[in-house]
C-alpha cells in the first residue's frame, strides 16, 4: 500500500489542478495548430474570386478564433501562477477547465467551417482536433459539473457556512 490507509482520495486530490491544467495546455497546442492550418487554407483558396478570408464570414471566424485563443492562453497562465503558489487551485482549474475547453471546441469547430470537407477528412489534424475537443469538454469533469462545483462555493461564500443547505 502507498500511504496511509483512507487518503486515497486526498491523494488524487492534489494532482487534480495540475493535470486538469495539463490538459488545457496540450489542447491548446493542438488547436492552436488547427487554427494555422485553416489559416493557411483560408489564405490560400478561392471562392467566387476572391480569398476565403477576404469574404466576411471566414474573416470574422478567424478573428473570433483569435479571441478565444487569446483568452484560453490567459486563463491557462492565471491558473498556473495560481498552482506555482502552492495553492491546490480547485476553483481556478475548474475554471480554466471550463473557460479553455469551451474556446477551444468553439475555436476547432471554426477550423472545420472554414475548410468545409477538408476539414472533416483525415488530411490535416483539424478533424481529429474537433473530435478530441469534444471528448475534452467531458473528461476530468464535464462543464456541467464544473459549473455546479463553482455555483455551490459563490453560494457558500456568499451565504457562510451554516447557511448553505
């Protein structure tokens, strides 16, 4: 046995934060990839004349894509300066889980838009990246989840302790 007996939980407690960091982190990287190749497509192809990306719609999802990547980034280095503290960040990883997953789908979902069927074949990561994203939302915790996590402590902490149930 490693550890004392009945801290098992306690234990998996302490690598939550991180590892729900973590996996913000890698998919960041891989949709900020997804994001360069529709990009590139978009730079690239035509469509009645003119480039994807000079036609409105494709133009305004890259800037969207553009915010969200921006404020996924954020949100993951407020929750890392909040874990290099030593704090366990259980609310802000839940946040930044949350905050990061949702952009991301958001932002890889533009990416298959703008490619149309390249961005649903296996040519590029885009699909995969759309596929994964949505598995993410689900894993170390669902969105829901989080979000009653969250709404159950803005209670407590607005309310104190004896008057919570």
């Amino acid at each position: 046995m490693l550890g004392e007996v009945n801290e098992g939980f306690r234990y998996a407690q302490v690598r939550l934060s991180p590892a729900r960091l973590s996996h913000c982190m890698r998919w960041f990287g891989t949709v900020t990839r997804a994001d360069e190749i529709a990009r590139a497509y978009a730079t690239t192809r035509k469509a009645f004349g003119k480039l994807l990306i000079d036609h409105e719609g494709v133009g305004f999802m890259l800037a969207e894509n553009l915010i969200d990547l921006q404020q996924a980034a954020l949100m993951i280095d407020w929750c890392a300066g909040v874990l290099d503290t030593g704090s366990a960040g259980t609310t802000e990883s839940s946040m930044a889980k949350v905050a990061v997953s949702e952009a991301l789908f958001r932002v890889a979902d533009r990416c298959v838009q703008i490619m149309g069927g390249n961005g649903v074949s296996r040519d590029t990561i885009v699909e995969q990246a759309f596929r994964e994203l949505r598995a993410f939302r689900i894993y170390d915790g669902p969105t829901e989840v989080h979000k009653w996590s969250l709404a159950k402590k803005i209670k407590r902490d607005t309310l104190g302790p004896s008057r919570h149930d």
